[in-house]
C-alpha cells in the first residue's frame, strides 16, 4: 500500500512539474509578444539604407543613405527614446533576428531579465555595457544579449560562428536620437565573461590587438585612431563563462 501511495505520488508531482513547466513557457511566450507589440511602432525603417556590396570580401561597403532618409531614422529612434525611459537606440543586422532597442541602466544586471518597460521578462532586453558612454561616443561599446532557443535576442550572433554567415551578413546598422552608424563586423571570438576585454576603459589599440588573437574569424579592415567600435556578446551554451563575441567598426554616415 505505501509503495504505490508513493508510485501515485511521483506520477501526479510529475504531472505538476509538467504543467508547471508548460505553464511557465506559454507565460514567457504572451510577455514576449506583449514587449513585442510594445516597441513594434517605434522600429525604424531599415529599408531607407542601401548597401553596395564589394566583390572583395575585406572591403567595407559603401552605405548610400539619402539625407531625408537619415534624418527619418533619427526622428523614429528620437521617439522611441522619448516613449521609452532608458532606450538609447535601436540593433539591426539585416537577415536576422537581430533587431531590437538598446537599453541602458547604472549596472549590467537590471536587463538581463526585464523587459524594456521595466517588467519582468525572462528573455531580457538587449543592452549596452554600463561602462560605456550612453550615446556611443566612446571608442569601445559592448552589448549584451541571451542566447535564446527560439533564435531571438543574440541568438543568431552564433551563426557567424560560420565564415560562410559572416561573409554573408557582414554588416548592420546602428540608429541614435543624432547618428546613424554602419557597422561594418569584422571579428568572431569566443571569450570568458571575465575577459580583459570587457574592459572599455583600456587603451582601444591593446584592446584590438588582444582581440584579433582570440579572433577565430578576422577581416582585415582599415582601422584609424579616430574609429569607434561596437561588439554584440552572447553565452555561447546555456552554462558555463564562454562569451561568442561579434564585433565590429561603427561608421556614422
């Protein structure tokens, strides 16, 4: 009798545990499409930028942007920032997932799991190292995003893992209240959390040159001393310290 009172017991905390979880999944799955709808009117309108394409795949390529366009873009990231406390900007990399805003906070701890509005969200929001400068003004910037299983946030920055991908998606797009940036990538690395690297207060030549050793994907571009860069980093597995990095040279145009 107290074998199967136990046997009855685990199936029906099983069945809990079950439906525990599943409940837990569709709750993330509604708060996602709710952030969602959120930020959809606040999107800026990528389809403005042109891009022509180098046949030499370490060449930059040349972004053609008409001057109505630019200021277009600026406008719709000025709206976002003004609706929506702590955004900064606005992610894109065109053929991918990777289209979000980009939020700042006094730590690098607040959105890891909140949603833009402050509110709880599981999947986080994408943000911008605390110890870099707000408008992008600093030579290094870092941003921060979870490697989701249903491919959102920075979960396709493991896809340029591929030289293949990379060569394919080799740039993307930065949009501030005053700038619009091509980002032209040119380094995949993988890295701990505790890496020197984070460090955005060190000297940016030491910083490039660390990295293109830890560099298993390099692009060789032209760099100068008054050139910005921007890395978007992500867990590379659901445990553990290792970092995938994407980086690459911010351009205002």
């Amino acid at each position: 009798m107290r074998n199967k009172i136990i046997k009855i017991s685990a199936v029906v905390l099983a069945i809990a545990l079950l439906f525990g979880g599943l409940f837990l999944l569709l709750r993330d799955d509604v708060q996602v499409k709710i952030q969602e709808e959120k930020i959809n009117p606040y999107v800026p309108d990528f389809t403005l930028l042109e891009v022509q394409e180098k046949s030499d795949p370490e060449e930059e390529s040349i972004a053609e942007i008409p001057s109505e366009a630019e200021e277009k873009l600026k406008e719709q990231t000025q709206e976002l920032c003004n609706s929506i406390d702590n955004s900064i900007g606005w992610i894109n990399v065109p053929e991918t997932k990777i289209n979000y805003p980009v939020m700042y906070s006094g730590d690098n701890e607040f959105y890891l799991h909140r949603a833009v509005d402050g509110s709880y969200l599981r999947v986080g929001s994408i943000f911008l190292d605390f110890r870099c400068n707000a408008d992008f003004t600093g030579k290094i910037n870092i941003l921060y995003g979870h490697n989701m299983s249903d491919g959102s946030m920075f979960a396709d920055v493991m896809k340029f893992i591929d030289s293949g991908y990379f060569d394919s998606h080799n740039y993307g797009w930065l949009t501030t209240e005053n700038a619009v940036y091509k980002i032209d990538f040119f380094s995949v690395s993988q890295l701990e959390n505790y890496d020197s690297f984070y460090d955005v207060t060190g000297d940016v030549n030491v910083w490039l040159d660390n990295l293109r050793s830890d560099s298993f994907i390099w692009r060789n571009l032209e760099f100068s001393n008054e050139d910005k860069f921007i890395s978007l980093s992500t867990c590379t597995g659901s445990e553990g310290s290792s970092r995938t990095v994407l980086t690459g040279k911010l351009t205002e145009i």
